[in-house]
C-alpha cells in the first residue's frame, strides 16, 4: 500500500471496519487505527477482523494502525471510537484534522455532552459533521445498498469536500445542516433498540413492537424538538430510518441486549461478557436524567433504565402498559 491515504478511521471495531472496507472498495487508501496491536497485526498480515467483523475479507488497500501518530497527515479522519470514550482518542490526535465526521452514536454518560460537543471541545479547529443512518456493519463491508444522514456544520462547503471522500456507488450519503438532529436520532434509537429487544424475549408479538416504535419515536421527536433538532431529521434515515432498522433484527446490539433482558438474563453479566459495545445501555441512564431535568415525559427511555439496573422485564413492562390513557397527539404537546 502506497502513503496516499486521504481519509483515516479512528476504531477498527465492527462499524469502523465496515466503513474502511468501504471506503477502500474502489482501490483508494485508508488508513485504520485499532487500540489493540494485535487486532492491528492481524488485519494487515491476514485480511481479516476476527473479533468484530469475521464475515468479511478486507480489501488490500487498508492498513491497520495502533499509532495514532499516523493519523496526523491525514485531512479526514471518521471517529468510530465507542461514545464514551471519544474525547479521550481526540484528544491524543498529534494533529487536528480539517474534517472529522462522528460516526458513533451516543451521549457522554458523565458530562451530558453530544459527540458533537465533545469533539469540538478536542478539536476546536476542526469542521465537524456527522454520519448516521440505517446501517447494519456487515452490510455496509459486504457492499450492499445504504443511504444515511450526513450533516455538516460547515454547511454545502463542508459537503463537497465529505461527500466526493465518502460516497461510493452503494453507500449514499445525503446531505443536511442539522447536526444535532442527525445525533440525537442514533443516539435514542439505540435506547429504544433495547425496549424492542425486551419485547421480543418476553414474545409480546409484532403489535406491541409497532406500538413501541411508535411511541417511541414520539420521544425521540419530543426531546430532539427539545434541543433544537428539526423535526424532519428526525423523521428522516438518522432518525426514523434508524430507529426502523435497529428495533427489527437481532443484528442489532442493542436489541440483542434487550431480547436477553427479555428472556431473564442478568444486565450485569451480559454488559461484562459483550465484545461489542450496546452504546443504548450506557446512554439511557443519561437520556433519562436530561429529559427529566427539561421535564420531558420518555417513559419508554425510563423503562429501559429500570431494567438495565435489574428490575424484572415482565413487571416493567406491565407498569408501562398501566400508565394512564391518552391522547395521541403530536410530540411537541408533551402528550405522556
């Protein structure tokens, strides 16, 4: 591989590694930091990501690194880092790039931070813009058709220069201003995620999970309106789309973790045993604090709360079903 890389991904997890086999789908270079030197050693000697991606066999034109002085030439660099433990990855950056694009999804449990504001705390010269959207990992490597958000806070500028790096014959990028918007969407769908989960390992069928996401969608709208998103991001690929996606398949971790909440399992050991991150479980706890502090109603974000602390799925859910009857109504006029 030649020294030409022009984008950098920042996590060599299940997502990072799909959008750097992605990225290097047409021969261009990318450059990939992993945190673990023998995760790094095994992509370059052997192609592939054993631990969080084995379905895919990596293209040639990717080289895996554990410096992350090696990002430091790089203008574009996309942060797939776990959300909560971003700000610490940028902050040893050597180097700010010109781009950084967040693509992980989540709120920073200690500070109530965005990844947004977490970022530009650590990188106040950087142009920010975040990707988000329907995308299952093993998807995006196998090469399969993806639309998502991709919104810059430079505005259409920013977008020219993102798009014509990111942009691939099956990954699509469309384009929007609304960066709050297109975090808040990924990062309470993931919470959701997990309710849907519950409901499927307690076999309350396929009406309940429509109810849920619906209802949970009224929540997601309510406290994006809350923090100045725009509804129709929300109700776009980084929000709806998402939120579709993620409450519907076991491809999901985050409904994966709440399908075996659903089934009687111990929060605590399935949080120590995961490989891979459930970004939903460290976010809820987080969520469900902000919109009490603005007194939104998230009831579904609170129910996933008790059950991540252990309160038994079935009696959570009941309690949830007992709430008081009322009418549907738009998010904004805090129906709850």
């Amino acid at each position: 591989m030649s020294n030409s890389a022009t984008v950098g991904v920042l996590g060599a997890g299940a997502w990072g590694t799909a959008l750097a086999q992605m990225l290097a789908g047409d021969g261009r270079d990318v450059l990939l930091w992993a945190r673990e030197p023998e995760l790094v050693a095994q992509i370059n000697a052997t192609r592939t990501n054993s631990v969080y991606l084995p379905s895919a066999r990596l293209n040639s034109t990717i080289r895996a690194t554990c410096d992350l002085d090696d990002m430091a030439p790089l203008d574009i660099l996309l942060a797939v880092t776990p959300a909560q433990h971003m700000g610490a990855v940028l902050h040893r950056l050597a180097r700010q790039p010109r781009h950084l694009v967040i693509c992980c999804k989540g709120i920073e449990a200690e500070s109530g931070r965005l990844m947004n504001e977490v970022a530009a705390a650590a990188l106040p010269q950087t142009a920010l813009a975040v990707l988000s959207g329907p995308t299952f990992a093993h998807e995006v490597a196998a090469g399969l058709p993806t639309a998502v958000t991709l919104a810059c806070s430079g505005g259409e500028a920013q977008w020219n220069v993102l798009a014509s790096a990111i942009a691939r014959p099956a990954f699509r990028p469309y384009y929007s201003d609304d960066v709050t918007g297109a975090e808040i969407g990924g990062a309470v769908k993931n919470v959701l995620a997990i309710a849907c989960g519950v409901v499927d390992g307690l076999q309350l069928g396929q009406n309940a999970r429509a109810a849920l996401i619906a209802r949970g969608y009224a929540e997601m709208l309510r406290f994006g309106e809350a923090l100045g998103a725009r509804a129709e991001t929300l109700a776009g690929l980084c929000g709806l789309g998402d939120l579709v996606l993620t409450c519907s398949s076991t491809s999901s971790r985050n409904f994966s973790l709440g399908k075996a909440l659903g089934e009687g399992q111990d929060p605590a050991v399935l949080m120590s045993d995961r490989r891979t991150v459930a970004e939903g479980a460290h976010t809820a706890p987080v969520l469900h604090r902000l919109a009490q502090d603005r007194g939104l109603p998230m009831p579904i974000a609170a129910a996933v709360v008790r059950l991540l602390q252990g309160a038994p799925a079935r009696t959570v859910v009941t309690e949830l079903l007992a709430r008081p009857l009322s009418r549907e109504a738009s998010a904004a006029s805090n129906p709850e």
